[in-house]
C-alpha cells in the first residue's frame, strides 16, 4: 500500500466523519463519540505523517504546484497539523452539543479542511513525483503499522515547524 495511498484514505475517512458529525447535530450521543473517533484518528493520522511522510519529502521533495519548496510545504503542513489540534482539544473543554462545542468542533473541521486541499495539492503532488513506488510502498506499510498501533486515545506533541524541519531535513 503506498503511502500517499493511505494518507488520501485518511483524508477521505475525516472528511466522512466531519459530514457525519453535520448530520448527528440532533443526536449529542452520537456526535461525541464520532467526535472522539475523529479526534484519536486526527492525532495518530498527524504523527504518522509527521514520522514517515514529511521526514522523506524534505530530503526529496522539490515543491510542487504553489509551493516552492519541500521545507516550505512541511513548514505549513507542521503548522496546520498544530492548529487541528488546538481546536479539536477545544471540544474538550465544552459540553458535547453545546454551542461552544460545536464552535470547536467547526473550527478543527475548517482547519482540518484547508490542511487536506493544500497536503493533496502539494505534498502528495510532490512525493509522487520524487519518491518511488517502491520505497513509497515501504513507507505505506509502516504509516499504517503506526496509525493502527495507535487508533483510540493517542495524544501527539505540538511541534514547532522550524525545530522539525531542521531535524529532518538533513537527517
């Protein structure tokens, strides 16, 4: 399984289960525990990335489309990654179905949804055009072996963006 493959699988699971959480605005029960699904399933999906995608892209990539470089695509993709968090966390903080809940739960998918368009359009663009199949299916088994390992109550790190870059980059 490649793994652009199985991040475009993700990015499909999430946004099914941000419209599911649209249409269980009536029923709290099942809104919180999508909600929660969600929430685990964003933060293993995140460090998954961050462990078997981005590592390989800066030191390949070359930036595709409207960014110009691989650094610059991970520094973005870090970022977002962050904010996700920040706002799904902020769910936390409310009643499940209240209005502050729900606020939260808009704002991780907004954040969410302008993270996958510029991911799909840039780093997936780019890794498909410098990372071989081969090696790409390598990685697919081990970002899946990860995201399995850690399906319900993983919590990742905030991460600063240009911290990761540097570790990664020449690594």
């Amino acid at each position: 399984m490649d793994i652009v493959d199985c991040i475009l699988a993700d990015h499909q699971r999430q946004r099914m289960l941000f419209a599911a959480l649209d249409e269980a605005r009536a029923d709290t029960e099942a809104a919180g525990r999508i909600f929660g699904y969600l929430r685990d399933h964003l933060e293993a999906h995140a460090e998954a990335e961050e462990r078997f995608f981005y590592p390989r892209l800066l030191q390949c990539g070359e930036g595709a489309l409207d960014s110009d470089s691989a650094s610059e695509t991970t520094e973005d993709a870090i970022d977002d990654h962050n904010k996700i968090e920040k706002a799904a966390e902020a769910a936390k903080e409310h009643e499940v179905g209240s209005d502050g809940w729900w606020k939260a739960v808009d704002q991780a998918n907004l954040q969410n949804s302008k993270h996958l368009s510029e991911e799909e359009r840039q780093g997936l663009t780019d890794f498909r055009r410098q990372v071989p199949l081969e090696e790409r299916v390598k990685l697919g088994v081990q970002y899946l072996a990860f995201e399995l390992s850690h399906e319900s109550g993983f919590e990742r790190k905030e991460k600063d963006p240009d911290t990761y870059i540097e570790k990664h980059e020449n690594a």
